[in-house]
C-alpha cells in the first residue's frame, strides 16, 4: 500500500520560509542593541556628592627685621705730650756702684717661711658602734675610783657628799683629755672628781667603722660619807 504525504504536514515547503524570520528576528535585535547607549542610563548621583572640605592653610605673618644702625664710632683721642722745660729743677741721684768705693757686699740668705696649717680638729662622736671602754668593764672602773678618791676634809666635816657628774673625752689612744664637770655637788668635791678623772690609765678607744675615734664620755663619781 502506497503512503500518501499531506502538503500540510510536509514541513521542508516552510522551512526557508522560517529561516527568513529568524533572521529578520536576529536582525532587529542587533538594531536595538547597537541603539541602546550609555546616553539612556541615568545614574542617581545625589548620594554620591559630597561636600568637599578645603583645609585653609594660615601662613604665618613674618615681619622684616629690623636692620639697627651701628654704633657711632667714638673720636680717638690724641695723646698729648706735655714738654718740659729745660730749666725746670730736677734733682739728680748719684749711684755709685761697689767697683768706685771698693766695699764688699754681703749677700744674706733669708729662709722662706713656711706657714704650717693648723691639723683640723677631729670630730668628737657621742655615739659610736663600739663605746669606749675602761681596762676590765665598768666594774673594775668602780673599783678602782673608790680605791683612788680621797675625801676631802673639809666636805667631811660640812658633811657634804653626793653624785658630780664629769664628761670627759676618750682620745683614739685611749688616753683622757678635757674633763668637765656637768652637775657638781661642791667645790672641794668637784675639783676631786676631776682630778681622779684625769689620773685614770688609758681606755680602749671607741669604734666607728673599724676605725678608732674620739668619743665624749659622760661618768658619775659618787661621794658618800659612811
């Protein structure tokens, strides 16, 4: 049996007929984009302004400076030479040298004198690190001022007795040196505390820093009757 075509489905009669408008189609799309331009786009640009700050730069003011004249040159002043007379009245010293009188002269040798500096004084401590000591501690110095005082008589027989308060200075030697009486009780007694004050053997010396110095030394002698 023989297949009959219909002209109505038989598609290869429009097929030029559709390539024609896909081409006219193609064709006036590219018109409209060639047409279309950056002229027909609008951009919002009233957020974008900002308002542009111009810093004002302030040059400073500079004033010219002031040129001072030079200081007016002061007039030398001539040296004036006083002319003096011939007849002015000038007297005139006669030296005579040793050749015309025939004298020897003595030629003396006169020593320079050397001032000596007076030595410092030393500082005088009141306290030091290790205090001055009497030979044996302070029970040998009782013993020994009791054994080497002597009462004078006449405060015996007034009856006087009491403490005499004597400072005196320990020398870095040990020896004692300007005893004075701080509290006295009586004339007599006083003088015979400082006599057995100044009579005392040496002491060991006090120590400051390992080194001996000069310390004033404040001791009470006892004078009592029994």
């Amino acid at each position: 049996m023989e297949v009959k075509k219909s002209k109505k489905a038989n598609l290869e009669d429009k097929r030029g007929t559709w390539l024609l408008i896909g081409y006219v189609i193609i064709l006036a799309l590219m018109f409209v984009a060639f047409e279309w331009s950056e002229r027909d786009v609008k951009i919002d640009t009233s957020q974008a302004i900002v308002d542009l700050v111009f810093e004002e730069e302030i040059i400073p003011i500079t004033q010219p400076e002031e040129i001072q004249p030079p200081p007016p040159e002061t007039p030398s002043v001539a040296e004036v030479l006083q002319i003096v007379e011939d007849d002015a009245d000038v007297q005139e010293t006669m030296i005579q040298s040793t050749e015309e009188t025939g004298e020897l002269v003595e030629i003396k040798y006169v020593p320079v004198e050397i001032e000596e500096e007076e030595p410092e004084e030393e500082e005088i401590f009141q306290v030091v690190e290790q205090m001055p000591e009497f030979p044996g501690g302070m029970a040998a110095l009782m013993t020994w001022l009791s054994k080497n005082i002597k009462y004078p008589t006449i405060a015996q027989e007034n009856g006087t007795q009491g403490r005499v308060i004597v400072q005196f200075v320990v020398n870095r030697d040990g020896t004692i040196v300007d005893p004075v009486v701080a509290k006295g009780v009586d004339p007599y007694l006083d003088k015979e505390a400082l006599r057995v004050i100044t009579a005392m053997p040496k002491w060991s010396p006090g120590m400051q820093r390992g080194k001996a110095v000069r310390v004033k030394f404040t001791l009470p002698v006892q004078f009592k009757l029994q």
